[in-house]
C-alpha cells in the first residue's frame, strides 16, 4: 500500500498543469504524459466492461475545448467545477482518433459535491 502511495504521489507531483485547449492544441507532446486540467464536467456516464467492472466517464471543458475523462474509480462528483489529474493518452483507430484522460483523481471544486444524490 506505501508503494502504491508513493507512487501516486510521484505522479501528482510530475503533472503538467495545462488547459485543456493546450492539450489539445498539442497532443502529441502531452501523449502518454501525466497531467492535471482543470474545467467543468458535462456528460457523465457510467459503463461496464464485459468482466463487469465499472467505469466512468465524462466531459471536462475549458469554455473552449473538451476532452474525454475515463475513471475506474466512481469521481465524487458528476458535474460541475473540477480538475483531473490522471496520464493524457491518444488513441488512433483507422482514420480516427480519441484524446482522453485516464483519471487517477479526479478532484470537486464545489461544495455541493460532498452531498450529491445518487
């Protein structure tokens, strides 16, 4: 459990505070990088893989530009204000490709999180 700890605080440590319009303005440089960006959360979903394990996901906006936030763990908040740190990864498939955070922590920026309704 300390080593996991550690490492975590590594992480956090090392991320690069960016928006997410300067993250998108240059994904290659931030690709499998660990980040931290702040914004707004829109669009939360939840998912199961075909194992059964839950994830989650939602939009974080700067006002300009949105990224994918995918999470293992449940966030404790499903909307507003909140920063992301977790490892930026590009995904190609065929012509497309997907930017996303990969969240280890994902942190509320509001009051009203700590008493969300399910």
């Amino acid at each position: 459990m300390t080593g996991v700890l550690i490492l975590g605080l590594a992480l956090v440590a090392q991320a690069a505070s960016v928006s997410v319009s300067e993250l998108l303005a240059d994904p290659d440089r931030f690709n499998g990088q660990p980040v931290m960006v702040s914004g707004t959360i829109s669009n939360y979903r939840e998912g199961a893989t075909s194992r059964g394990s839950r994830y989650y996901t939602f939009d974080l906006s700067d006002g300009i530009e949105t990224v994918v936030v995918i999470a293992l763990g449940e966030p404790s908040c499903r909307s507003g204000a909140a920063t992301v740190e977790g490892t930026f990864e590009r995904w190609s498939m065929m012509s497309d490709s997907l930017d996303a955070i990969t969240a280890q922590n994902v942190i509320c920026l509001f009051r009203e999180a700590l008493n969300r309704s399910h």
